[in-house]
RNA sequence: GGGGAGAUACCAAAGUGGCCAACUGGGGCAGACUGUAAAUCUGCUGUCGUAUGACUUCGGAGGUUCGAAUCCUCCUCUCCCCA
C-alpha cells in the first residue's frame, strides 16, 4: 500500500552530509528546502553554523530554502517561534504545489513540527514573575506541582526555567483553548550518518576548514557590530569558544581541542535524541554516509514510493 | 660525571600497610529533555551476561607481613638541577 508522503525529512548529526541529500532531494522532487536548524536562522552567522549555501545549487539550478536568516543575530530564537514560522512555510510551499524537504539538526525543532507540538503563545506575566521571585525554589516546586495537567515539560534545573514553567503553566490554566490550526503532516524521515568514527574525523577537518576560511574573523565581526560576549556564549559551540579565543580566555590550541571535542559531544547528544524519536514511535530510514549521492536519492525515491 | 624527583586505570591526578577495584577532573559510553535545545541535566566507565559475588590491577622481578598501590632489595624508564 502506498503512502501519500506530503513531507521529506532528512535528519542526522552535524557533518554528515544532509544538506546536500535534501537539496539534491528538492532538485528531483521539484520541492523546496525548510531548514531545522536552530542557529541557521540567524543572519551574519555563517561558518559558525555550517550554512554550505553553494549546497543549494543543484545542477545550475538555485533551490529555495526556508528559515535560514530569517532573524538578526544576537536575537534569541526559540521554538514557539520555529514552529509558527514553520506552518507558514509549510502552507505557503503546499500551496504552490511544491514539494517540502525538511533538513536540520536540531532534534527538538524536527520533533516540533513533526509531533505538532502544543505549543501558544504565552506571554510574559511580569507581575507573576516578580511575585515567584521572591520565593524560594522548593515553594517553585510545589506551585508548578500543584497544576493539574502539565503543558510544558521543560527542564526545570534552573530558577528561571521554573519560573517560566509556572508562567506557561498559569497561562494555560486560564486560556484552556489551545488548539492550532495545525497541518496534517505524513512525513518520510530519512537519516544520514556516519559510522562514529569516520564521523569524528568529519567534524575535525570541517572544524579546520572553517577555521581557514574565516570563522573567528566572523566571530570578531559580530562582536564588532555590538553582540555581547554572552550572547554569543549562548549559542555555543562555535561562538561560544571562538568568542573565549578572541576574548583572550582561552589560546587558539585550547580552544581547538575544547571545540572540537564539544563539537564531538554535540554530535552524540544528537544521535541520543534521534534514537528516543526510534523509541517514541518515529520510524527513521538510515543512510550510510559513505553511499554514493545517486544511491542515497534512489532509496529515497524508492522509500516515498516514486520508483 | 654528581645531586634530586617520579613511574597509579584511556589521559591528568589523589592515595603512602587493612575502610582501595582505588578520591577527583577530563575524555568516552548511555540516558533525560515541549518555550535557552549548538542549551541544560543524570547515570555508568578493570573483567566476568545478573551480583551484600568471583577474578585480575597501581613500571618489572623478588622479599617482609595475617594483610601491600602503600614497607625493603634489585632492575627498567622518565623528568629536573649542578657539571
């Protein structure tokens, strides 16, 4: 029986290879790159985040791509935002009749859209906010506790996060109506990965790479242009130990090292959150990195029931 | 050539007769995670499919002792200082 697919999904761990799966993907589907990557949207950040924007040309062919630059940096995007931007792009690419690829790394973003997260609008409640933080946390505790049903399963490690837990929490309780007009997505989700240790190797000569070409100057670009040092702290990996270079906190050595093995980290943290989708009723199709690009876009065509 | 310091698990580094299969940090592995997610947090990390269990470890070889990573002897190697 065949499956109506509406939605490509290629996932996978940094350096892997997936933006040239999906773009060669759009190119034979006629269809149109959506990004899923939570630091891609950011303009003037580029190297740092692995953009490959001579990837979106296939063949001579230009294919169009979605939620990259769509914000300044030093912004702090988030997924509430990812996913309302995400349905947009979703309608707009359907009612061209152009096909969807979505690419990206970032698990929790892909799982958004994919899952159809419940996610409102909740707005800041300075009021509350200023009320909870005089209390101390295991008063936090209790409060959120006290909720009926719990919308948001955040981590709650932090008092800001506890905090902002209550506030969704509390906003639901007096707006119950939260259902979006959400798209029915039946997506075939296709992994690419490397075995690990080919994949290590990846990420190091990437790392360099980047590093030839420019990445601290960018870095120092945007310090320049008047992010702070913690902004860019907060985006981590590569800003995060480049910026700790440039500031003097850490010798081009240490931070090589600290970032590569970050970066190495990082990689894995991904593959953790993948498996749990496995786990969580996401069947994943895994794709040898090693495999030429015609075999992969064959298995793929073959998977969405083209061939 | 003379004098001194040291060799501990993947790395660094504690431990200086029993509480040591060995503190701790890093790395590695596994996991959690719906509003910072490139973040944040948790567990494991000598071997034995499980173990209040067994077995093998602290440069090497001997020895002392009821008992050694810890004490003694010899050997090998490393580092530092003076020549």
């Amino acid at each position: 029986m065949a499956v109506n697919y509406n939605i490509l999904t290629i996932l996978g761990p940094t350096a892997g290879g997936k933006t040239s799966v999906a773009t060669r993907m759009a190119y034979i589907l006629n269809g149109e790159v959506i990004s899923a990557d939570s630091r891609q949207v950011y303009r003037g950040m580029d190297l740092g985040t692995g953009k490959d924007l001579e990837d979106y040309v296939v063949e001579g062919t230009p294919i169009p791509y979605h939620l990259i630059d769509i914000v300044d940096s030093g912004y702090k995007y988030n997924v509430y935002e990812y996913q309302q931007d995400f349905i947009q792009v979703f309608n707009d690419i359907q009612s061209r009749n152009k096909f969807p690829v979505l690419c990206g790394g970032s698990g929790m973003y892909i799982e958004a859209v994919l899952k159809g997260y419940k996610l409102i609008h909740v707005p800041v409640n300075e009021q509350l906010r200023s009320v909870l933080e005089k209390k101390p946390y295991n008063e936090l505790v209790e409060i959120l506790a006290s909720f009926k049903t719990l919308h948001n399963k955040t981590d709650i490690d932090t008092r800001k996060r506890m905090i902002r837990a209550i506030e969704i929490e509390e906003y639901y309780s007096e707006n119950p109506q939260l259902d979006v007009d959400y798209p029915k997505l039946t997506p075939l989700i296709v992994g690419v990965k490397f075995d690990r240790q080919s994949q290590r190797k990846r990420i190091t000569s990437r790392l360099k790479q980047r590093l030839d070409e420019g990445m601290i100057d960018e870095v120092r670009k945007l310090l320049d242009r008047g992010i702070s040092s913690e902004t860019l702290v907060y985006y981590g990996l590569e800003y995060k130990f480049i910026t700790q270079h440039i500031t003097g906190e850490l010798s081009y050595n240490e931070m090589f090292k600290k970032l590569e093995t970050a970066i190495h980290q990082f990689a894995k943290r991904q593959m953790t959150w993948f498996r749990r989708m496995e786990r969580n009723g996401f069947k994943i199709h895994w794709l040898d990195g090693y495999a030429p690009m015609n075999e992969k876009t064959a298995r793929i065509l073959e998977l969405l029931g083209k061939k």
